[in-house]
C-alpha cells in the first residue's frame, strides 16, 4: 500500500455562516500554495463549510487537495467562559484523530479564544501549531469587570510561556509592533500574516449620473465611531455638498437606529439586520468612495474585515489615522486620504465631488495594484511557510 500523502489539519473552531469568510478561504488558498503535495483537513462547522465552498468555487480555486471534517453547531457558543466543556472536548477530538492520522504533521488553527489558547498551551498536542489571533487579541486591552470573564480573559493565555511547537499568527505588521510593545516577551512565539484577499474580476463601475456616492459599511456601534459618520453627513449637508451618503450595514444600537431615521440625507438600506452577502456586494459597488469613523487609538490590536472589503472593491476611502489604516496607506500608497478630524473629512469628500480624479485616478489605480499583487494567497504561502520555519529552528520536530 502506498503511504498517505502528508495531512495538514486546518480548524476553524469559532465561525459559522459567512463569518470570517474572505479571510479563511483565503487562508485556505495560501495552504495549497504552500503545501501543494499535501491533504488539507479542514475541521470547521457545516454552514461556514457551505459558505466557503461556494467562495472557493467563486474564486476558481482546485479543491482536489481537501477534506472536510465537520463539527457540531454545539461548539458554536459566544462567551468563553460557557464555552470550556465543548472546548476542551474539540482539543481532546483533535488529539485523538492526530494519534490514528500519523501522516497529519502539522495543524492552523485559523482562530482561537482563550480556553483553546491554554489548551493549545498545557495539552500534548505535539504537533507544529500556528494559532491566528482575531478579535480576542484586541480584549487585551481592557479587563472584563465581571469576575467570571475576568477569570477567562485572553490576557493570562496569552502571556503563559509557550511551548516549543507553537507559533502564534497577527495579521498585519501594525498588530504585530503593537503587541510586542505590550507584551515584548512572547516575541520569539509572534510571527506575521497579512490578511489574504481572493481578488475577484474588476466590480462594476458606478453610473456617472447624478452625484457621488459615499457609504460607511459594515456593523456599526457607538464605539466604532458610527456616531461620527452621521454628524459628517450633517456637515456635508449643511455645507450642500452634492454628495450621496448611505450606511451599508447593520446599526447595533437602537439610538443609532434612531439618528438614522432623524438623517433623511443618509440611505441605510437595512439598518436592523444583516443585508445578505450579495445585497452587501451590490451596494458596495454601487459607491465611489468610503468613509471610515473608526476612532483614531482602534484597530491596534486587531484586523478590519471592512478595509479588505473596500480593498477587494477597487474604490477610495477617507478615514481617521487609526494604525491598521495607516500601515497600508504607507505600504501602497493613496489607496485612502487619511484626516485628523470630522471637518477634515467634510473638506476632502466636498473636494472629491469637484475633482473625482483626484481621488481615484492615476496614482489610486497604482496604489490599489500595489495591494492586489501583495494582498495574495501567494503572499500568505510564504508567511505561513515563515511562521513553521520559526517553530524548526527552535529544533522542534513531528513526534
């Protein structure tokens, strides 16, 4: 009997549906680059299973190299703290199904929390891991007050020592600085990952009748700034700049459900739920520009799906200096007008409805070339190849 080609086991622990998407087809792209000899095992729940087989298919993307392990819904708990059981339960399935597939020699986790963290941490699982850090990374910042959360808070996972066969991923060099001056001593265990894109043919470009459209998208809240995009639309309004304002989202709190029915100048095509993925695309489309209300200290510690969104759109943006933001502005040049402040943004986008080709021409197009050729699966096969070279160099070998 032949031996088994090699097995590289991809989980995915924490989303369902449409929920991270773009990121982890991406990131599946780039492990069959990297390792085009292999078997990719993905272990991720059935939804976001069918999700990301359509995004694959979309893409072009061969599937020969894959193999689908489904994990029950049950996993799929919010808050960390109520999730330990099925966490620990899902390491343990891990564990044993590595011990009967000795051609799996290498495991990514795509995310994980913090129970998974410590697991990944205190179990023999013996294999070369890399662990990609979303959201919970960004928790670091401030304590929960409640004292059961504060019990399960990603800090005291993530400053634990580390051993030898695990890696831990950021997904961008401003996440990455910023970690390390927080938490300098995990720096030999920190590798980089930009956030692969999967680029799709060139959208739809928007009518040239009637004004410019400009939208904030994704969910919006209080502490992402929202507030901030609907007094610049008043600005804009009150300067009778000729420009279309729309919110292309979900708005989480009832007092910005509120302003937008108090902002009649501002389209909120579906302000209490999801718009479905296709809808969304279609809007987005639709718009000349973005606008970004981020406040300028976020996205330290964390990606923005929404930046690749705009990215994956070929279109402007203006946006606060957050540090996520301004790491690619710098990277790739103008792909986005960065501004200090609210007035700052009401002169640029009343600019731009004068001299679009200011915005979007020559030195845009050359800057947003600069991203689809970096932001690449390819570019993720070689950081992720990186990252395992880390883990040999500590001399750590495949039980």
């Amino acid at each position: 009997m032949p031996p088994r080609k090699r097995t590289l086991l991809l989980v995915e622990p924490l989303c369902t549906g449409m929920v991270h998407v773009e990121f982890n087809a991406a990131l599946i792209a780039g492990l069959v680059t990297a390792y085009p000899d292999w078997t990719i095992c993905i272990w991720a729940e059935a939804s976001h299973q069918v999700c990301l087989r359509q995004r694959l298919r979309a893409a072009g993307q061969d599937d020969t190299q894959l193999q689908w392990m489904t994990l029950s819904p049950a996993i799929h708990q919010s808050k960390d703290h109520k999730r330990g059981p099925t966490d620990l339960n899902l390491a343990w399935r891990i564990h044993h199904w590595l011990r009967e597939h000795p051609e799996a020699t290498r495991i990514v986790w795509s995310s994980v929390n913090t129970n998974l963290l410590w697991v990944l941490q205190s179990l023999p699982l013996r294999h070369p891991t890399l662990a990609i850090l979303h959201s919970h990374l960004e928790s670091v910042l401030i304590p929960p007050k409640k004292t059961l959360p504060r019990l399960f808070w990603f800090k005291h996972a993530l400053v634990r020592p580390k051993p030898p066969n695990l890696q831990l991923v950021t997904l961008g060099p401003s996440i990455y600085e910023h970690m390390l001056n927080r938490f300098p001593g995990v720096a030999e265990h920190v590798s980089i990952m930009d956030h692969p894109l999967l680029w799709d043919p060139l959208p739809k470009t928007p009518a040239d009748t009637g004004p410019l459209s400009f939208a904030a998208i994704g969910n919006g809240s209080i502490t992402k700034g929202t507030p901030d995009f609907f007094s610049l639309c008043d600005m804009l309004t009150h300067r009778q700049v000729d420009a279309a304002m729309f919110y292309i989202g979900r708005l989480i709190e009832s007092s910005l459900q509120e302003r937008a029915t108090q902002s009649p100048w501002v389209t909120v095509p579906s302000p209490t739920k999801n718009l479905e993925i296709e809808d969304y695309q279609a809007w987005c489309e639709r718009m000349h520009g973005f606008v970004f209300t981020y406040p300028p200290d976020s996205y330290q510690l964390r990606a923005s799906g929404a930046l690749f969104d705009v990215l994956r759109c070929r279109k402007p943006f203006v946006s606060f200096p957050n540090p996520y933001f301004r790491h690619y502005v710098q990277q790739f040049g103008p792909i986005g007008v960065l501004c200090d402040t609210l007035d700052d943004m009401a002169r640029v986008i009343e600019g731009w409805t004068q001299a679009p080709e200011q915005y979007s021409g020559t030195a845009f197009e050359a800057a947003s070339l600069k991203a689809r050729q970096y932001l690449t699966s390819q570019t993720a096969a070689t950081q992720i190849e990186a990252a395992f070279n880390r883990i040999d160099a500590r001399g750590f070998r495949t039980p």
